[in-house]
C-alpha cells in the first residue's frame, strides 16, 4: 500500500531563513506528487504540484519541490521564508487515492 | 463561486447522538469526497462518491455513511457518535480523479463527541 512519510514535525525558523520540508513516498508506479498549505483556521489549499516533466516545480508563493524518482522523494523548499508562511504543510501523493502525509507544522518568528 | 461549502461550522454532540453534515459545491465536479484530520494523523480519507447516485468506502469508514442524491451535495452522516470521532472534517471535490485534477477542500467542520 502507498503511504507518504513527512519527518519533520514540526519545524521553528526566524524569518528570511531557508526552508526545507522532507516528503517520502512508498509506491513503484506512476503517481502524482502535491503540496498542500494549511494557514490557521483555513482550509487546505495547493501549493504546487507534479504530474510530469520537469522534476523541479514551482508554486505559489516562492515555494518550489523537487521530485527525485530515485529516492521516492518530493522536498519541499523556500529560500527565504516569512512570518506569513507559518501553517501547516501537507505533501500528498496520488496513484488511485489520494494519500496525505501527517503534516509539518511550521511556525516562523519576525 | 463559492467552491466548497461545508454546514455547520462547529458542532458538539452527545455519545449516541446522530447528525449529517453537509457539503456542497457549485463547480460542476464529479468527484467528492470526505476527510478526518486528527493531530499527527494528517487527513485520511472516510468516502467518496465518483458521481451522482454514487459512494465508495475510504481509508477510515467505519461509523459513517454518506449519500449524494444530488452532484452538487455530499452528505456524512454519523448515526451513533462515538467520541473516537471527535475531529475535524473537511470535504472536497475534483473534477476528475487523475492527478492532473486538483481537489479544492472545503473550511472544515470541528466536531467534538461528549
């Protein structure tokens, strides 16, 4: 069965830090990969996402990811984040379902 | 649009109480679907319906039905709440199941069972 491993639980930085949030898939087919944001008392909303092609996609926001096949991963990145940017962050990976990871909370200090 | 609207907002029930939430979007979208977040869990999955007059079971189903007599409405019904089901509840659509398709969420419903 699929799943999707996110390792970092809960991340702290200060603002214009960079930031990088592991995602790891379990699953040998094709599948889609996504990044869902969640800001405080809001519902979720896409990122980015990757369905083919070029391995690096960019979203909103500054937020890019990386998908590297060979090591069943899908890393989120901001160079320099903000106060605005703190939420929790979801990667999500789809074959024929949809499956979450359990979330990073990120929280970011002016 | 107002895309994906969830009732009610908040609810608090007793231990063998029922209730149905209700979901509903005006994008035309085939495909909806019922989620749970619970801390540390992330968002699993109860069911999902690919259509009209249609339903699927989940990741996590149990305790739940679900009904979409209409495309625009995706009904979760809890018929004896259980505190276990103290959650957060998020509906979604799409309007194709590949991944091509993304799936806008709805604000949440925050459940809690006494």
């Amino acid at each position: 069965a699929q799943s999707v491993s996110q390792h970092n639980h809960h991340v702290i930085l200060s603002e214009a830090a960079s930031l990088e949030l592991g995602c790891n898939y379990s699953y040998g087919g094709t599948v889609n990969l996504f990044w869902y944001v969640q800001y405080p008392g809001q519902h979720l909303q896409l990122l980015l996402k990757y369905f083919s092609g070029d391995p690096l996609v960019k979203g909103i926001k500054g937020f890019e990811a990386e998908f590297i096949k060979s090591k069943f991963s899908f890393n989120l990145r901001k160079p320099s984040v903000q106060w605005s940017d703190t939420a929790e962050y979801f990667c999500a990976v789809k074959s024929d379902k949809l499956i979450f990871g359990t979330g990073t909370r990120l929280q970011v200090f002016p | 649009n107002a895309g994906v609207t969830q009732t009610p907002k908040f609810r608090v029930l007793k231990t063998g109480q029922s209730m149905t939430l209700l979901c509903a979007q005006d994008m035309n979208h085939e495909y909806m679907y019922w989620y749970r977040q619970d801390p540390g869990m992330g968002l699993r999955l109860i069911h999902y319906s690919v259509g009209e007059g249609t339903t699927a079971k989940g990741e996590v189903p149990d305790g739940y039905n679900v009904s979409r007599l209409k495309k625009q409405n995706f009904l979760l019904g809890l018929e004896s709440a259980a505190p276990s089901q103290t959650s957060v509840y998020f509906c979604a659509s799409s309007y194709g199941a590949g991944g091509l398709y993304e799936q806008y969420f709805g604000p949440g419903t925050r459940l809690t069972v006494t």
